[in-house]
C-alpha cells in the first residue's frame, strides 16, 4: 500500500503548482449585512477551472473588474468552473452574476442540480470594457437554500470559441439589487480571506512519479488552498504568454499578503524546492508545517523574463529554495504546512 503524507504550503504573494488536481478551494462564508440579508460575494477568479485564458481576450481594464481581476476563457473547449460557499441560514436566495455579456453563452447549477441556461437578456448596470467585452449583472431564479456548504457550477459554453468572463458571483436572501463593484455596506471586503468552521476539507496535490527522474509535485500559484492577496490592477497587467497557465498570484496593497497550498508525497526523501516567482523588489519567506518563517534568497533568478514591454519591476524567475525533508505517512496523518510570507508587492506563476 502507497503511504502518502499531506502537506500544506502558506505563501504570501507566492504561487506553488502541482502534477494532478489543483486544491480544492476554501468555501466562502455568508455575511450578515444590516438593511441587505445575508450575502456571500465571490470573485470569479477564486473559482477552481479549466479556463483558458487568452492574452487578447484577458486584455481589459482591471480598475472596472471587482478585486481588479476576473476569470475569463477563450478556447476550442467548454469551459467549466465550480464556486464553493457556506451559508449560515436557510432561506430564498437571489443569485446575481456579472459576467460578459456580448457574444457568450452559460450555464449554472447549484449543488449538481440540472444545468440551467443563463438568460443574458435582463442584464443591468452594463459597462463596456473592450471590444466584444461588455460586463453586466444577470439575476438567476430565486434558489431555495439551506444553511451549510453549497456548490455552484458555471459553465461557458459559447458558439463564439466558448468566449466569456465571470467577474463576480452575489448571493443575498434580500431585495438588494447590485450594481458595478459596489458591495454591500458591512460586508467583509475581501471574501478570499474567509474560512467558515465547516469549510470543504482542502484537497492534497498528491507528488507524481516519473520514471527515472523521481517523484515531482507541481502547483499553480493561483490555485492556493488559501490566500490574501489583492490582485491591483495594474502590478497585474503582465504578458500572460509568459506565465505557466497564463496566470499566477499576484499581490500588491499596504500590507503583507499570504497564501497556502496542500500537497502529498508518496516517498520521504529531500525534495528540492524550485519557486517561478517575481525576483525584483520583492520579499519573501515560507515555513513548513507551522514552523519558523524562512526567507527566500531572491538574489540569483533563473531565465528571468520581464513580463512588461517597459521593463519595469513586473518579472518572473525560477528560484533555488533548497531542500526540503519531507516524510510520507498515512493520509490520515496531520496535514504538513508550508508558509511564505511576502512584502507588500510580489508574485508567484508556479512552483
């Protein structure tokens, strides 16, 4: 029988990939809003998804999107995205969906129900963003819901190379109608940061043996199990061509950011460590499994790459960790964690 370990990885401003299934993402949590119900706001780009995101389509300005990001797909495949939340009281909710509206086509359920079309047609607030890219909020049929975790899919499916863009997900129990980024007065501005009691049990990226190389785990920065990074507009506007997945973590705001990603090894040996992360004006450390933080000599980058046309301090590298001794056990052993923390600006594409 194969013993695998459980390892959990902390970063701020910092990715991490892994061969197989990206972490499962932390339910978000309902908030209880004077004068507006409960409410759960999601960005879109916390989702875990198959979208691709094309250079061309992704160009779009990121003061207009909510959280200055938003996940969006262009490509020969549907693509196929799943939100997770928590809702502390049952009731009827009224779900609302800013997405682009020129040109795409979607699809949602709740909880592996039967796919529902999404009529585009009674979208308000519109605001054109580029050519073909028109944001706007969709309001869903009321969902009856009860309290607990819930799922919702959403599928892009359009005839146009299945092209569309979510920006963010509302779901309140009252007549609270939204409108552009605004949220409610009293919710808690960044949800990404919520972890409900009863969240989801994040997802293990289990290592990966090739033969004749060794075991190998890789994970994507921005599939973190956990994270606190604000993604600004502008430190975010790179050449995606140039990142793994066309897309990584990035982070940029007054204060520190941190993120956390799971992982399993099936063997217990010294792993090296490599980290593709922005090496310019940037700091960062991790620990591992609770332990001490760690800081991460940023100094000597590997195939550092601008990610900018003006050569700013916008850049991505491969980065020597070191070694890391990590031990295989049973699946039901504590989870092993891993924690970078980082300075007030910096990225991470893969690890």
């Amino acid at each position: 029988m194969t013993h695998i370990s459980r390892t959990l990885l902390s970063l701020t401003l910092f990715g991490l990939v892994a061969a197989g299934e990206a972490p499962k993402p932390t339910a978000t949590a309902s908030s209880t809003v004077p004068g507006s119900g409960e409410v759960v706001w999601m960005e879109g780009e916390q989702a875990r998804h198959n979208f691709n995101r094309d250079r061309f389509y992704d160009n779009v300005p990121r003061n207009d999107l909510s959280g200055g990001n938003w996940l969006c797909h262009s490509g020969d495949a549907v693509g196929q995205s799943e939100l997770r939340f928590t809702l502390a009281k049952p009731g009827a909710y009224h779900a609302w969906i800013r997405c682009n509206l020129p040109n795409s086509s979607y699809r949602y359920a709740f909880d592996g129900g039967e796919l529902v079309r999404l009529d585009l047609a009674g979208a308000i607030a519109p605001l054109p963003l580029a050519s073909q890219r028109t944001l706007g909020w969709v309001h869903l049929a009321p969902v009856q819901l009860a309290a607990g975790e819930h799922l919702l899919r959403l599928i892009v499916d359009s005839a146009l190379k299945n092209a569309g863009g979510i920006d963010c997900v509302l779901l309140t129990d009252s007549a609270w109608k939204p409108a552009g980024v605004v949220q409610p007065d009293g919710l808690v501005a960044d949800p990404s940061t919520v972890v409900a009691a009863s969240a989801f049990p994040p997802f293990a990226v289990t290592s990966v043996t090739v033969p004749g190389k060794g075991d190998f785990v890789w994970l994507e920065g921005e599939s973190p199990s956990r994270h606190t990074c604000a993604r600004h507009y502008w430190y975010d506007s790179v050449g995606r061509d140039l990142l793994f997945n066309k897309d990584w973590l990035s982070h940029y705001g007054p204060k520190p950011a941190e993120a956390e990603y799971r992982f399993a090894v099936k063997q217990s040996a010294p792993y090296t460590w490599w980290v593709r992360c922005n090496p310019d004006e940037s700091v960062l450390s991790y620990s591992l499994d609770g332990g001490a933080p760690v800081a991460i000599d940023l100094s000597a980058p590997r195939e550092r790459m601008g990610l900018t046309e003006g050569g700013d301090l916008r850049a991505i590298g491969w980065i020597n960790v070191g070694k890391l001794d990590l031990t295989a056990g049973e699946p039901s052993a504590p989870a092993e964690v891993m924690h970078a923390r980082d300075h007030d600006e910096a990225d991470a594409d893969q690890r």
